[in-house]
C-alpha cells in the first residue's frame, strides 16, 4: 500500500499548502488544528532521517485556517538516504491535491547583515550536492524528463511572504541558498568559493525537494532560518547544537510569518 492510500484511509483533507519543517523548527506544527498525525515509519516509502531536532512526522489539518500538510522534520543525504528516496514525501504531497510547497532550513549565512536569528527567503539556489533526485527512469505522468528550473522559486509566492513579514514586523531578507552535501560544516576556503559564486546562504538541505516539487508542479516558497555566520565570518565554533539553539530563536518569528503567509494565501 503506497503512502498515499495510507494517508487516506484516515483522512480526506486535500491540503492547500504543504510546509517541510527544518531543524529546530518544527514548533510550528504544534499549531495544526484536528491534525491527523503519521509517523514517518508507518509511512511507504518516507525516508526516515536520525538527526536531533527532526520529529519525523506527517500532520494534516489546519493552519490559520488553510488545509495543510506539516512535515516535522526531513531526511539528509548525508545520513545515507539515497536521493530517489526524497521524492516520495513530496510528490504524496502533490497526490494529496497540494498546490504548493513552504520549505525551510536552518542555514548558515554569507551575508554579514543577515546574522543568527533572522529570516531569508530563497530567490534561486545553487546545487553542490553531487546528485539530483530526478536521476534514473522517468515517470512522465509525473513531470518531464528535462524540467526548467529557472523560476523554481515562485516571486508571487515570496511577494506573499514579504507581505506577512510586514504585517508582522519581521525582517525578511533575500538570498540565493547553495545546497552541499555534509555533514562536514564548511570549511573557510569553499565559504570563500561560494560567495564568489553567488551564494547568500549555506545548507543541506531543501534544494532537492525544491527540484521533485517543480519536476511535478507544485509551486515552490522557501525560507531560511540563519543559525550562524559562515565559516571565516566570525569566531563562533559551529555545532549542530549551536545550529538548533539559534534556530529555536528564528523558528519564533516562523511561527508567526507562516500562519499570515497562509492568510496571505487564502
């Protein structure tokens, strides 16, 4: 049984809007109203991912009054997950009726005045990962062979979540996210490499599901939650555990920028 018949023997909700929670912020998620809830391990397919601050669940219901999909938390490459294996949460959002996808990521920043704590939302990215989740057969009922990538990241979308940044006094930057690999963090020679190539901000995630979603027709917002300057950018040691206290800083004004986003939307 695919994850999509799963989901439906307990619930009938066609979501609007899917959100992928990152690391630290899966706090959001409390918020879904009448949520039904799924393990990620109960689930078809669903990469599971091990990493401390990922929940790793499914949760349908509704946020500031919008159907939506909540994932808490994601899978890594880095933790083994082969990259096929990150298409199936999200073209079971897509099945599901989804018309569009709100990624998030805690990332490092390139850009001095965007410091631990802030918000970005991605214009465009820039994929270092060595592989792309489209590799290998594929399903035309799904999307094309060849997708174009040159407005993965809808500007509607992100006009929308400029306007909930006004409306709740959050500063949002912009910025074009440069996806690796890991786990290693970046060493300050490549941080130095990557701003020359146009790189705003630095993590490892997001840029995968960005390509599944556009493959298969969703619209595509996303948003970074800055954990720390980049490496060479300040003294700081950077640790997964600085990442996920820094993230819990940014995840509150998340919590608050995504319900008006979906206000935005509806």
């Amino acid at each position: 049984m695919s994850a999509l018949e799963q989901i439906r023997e307990r619930t009938d909700l066609v979501p609007r809007v899917g959100i992928v929670l990152g690391s630290g912020l899966g706090a959001v998620a409390d918020a879904v109203e009448d949520a039904v809830s799924f393990a990620y391990a109960e689930l078809e397919g669903f990469p599971q991912g091990s990493v401390a601050g990922h929940a790793r669940a499914l949760h349908l219901g509704h946020l500031a009054g919008v159907p939506v999909a909540v994932f808490q938390g994601r899978a890594h490459l880095y933790e083994g997950v082969a990259a096929a294996e990150l298409t199936v949460p999200i073209r079971t959002l897509r099945a599901l009726g989804a018309e569009a996808v709100l990624l998030t990521n805690a990332a490092g920043s390139l850009v001095a005045e965007v410091t631990p704590g802030k918000l970005m939302a991605l214009t465009d990215h820039i994929n270092l990962m060595g592989t792309n989740p489209l590799m290998g057969p594929n399903d035309q009922a799904v999307g094309p062979r060849f997708v174009a990538m040159g407005a993965t990241y809808d500007p509607d979308l992100r006009a929308r979540l400029h306007a909930a940044a006004d409306a709740e006094g959050i500063t949002l930057a912009d910025g074009v996210y440069l996806a690796v690999t890991g786990p290693a963090f970046e060493t300050p020679a490549e941080i130095r490499a990557f701003r020359v190539l146009g790189a705003d901000a630095v993590g490892m995630s997001t840029v995968p599901e960005a390509i599944v979603a556009a493959h298969c027709g969703l619209r595509v917002a996303a948003v970074s939650c800055i954990t720390n300057l980049a490496e060479g950018m300040s003294d700081e040691v950077l640790s997964h555990e600085g990442t996920l206290a820094a993230a819990a800083v940014g995840a509150q004004d998340l919590a608050r920028l995504i319900p008006r986003f979906l206000q935005e939307l509806a």
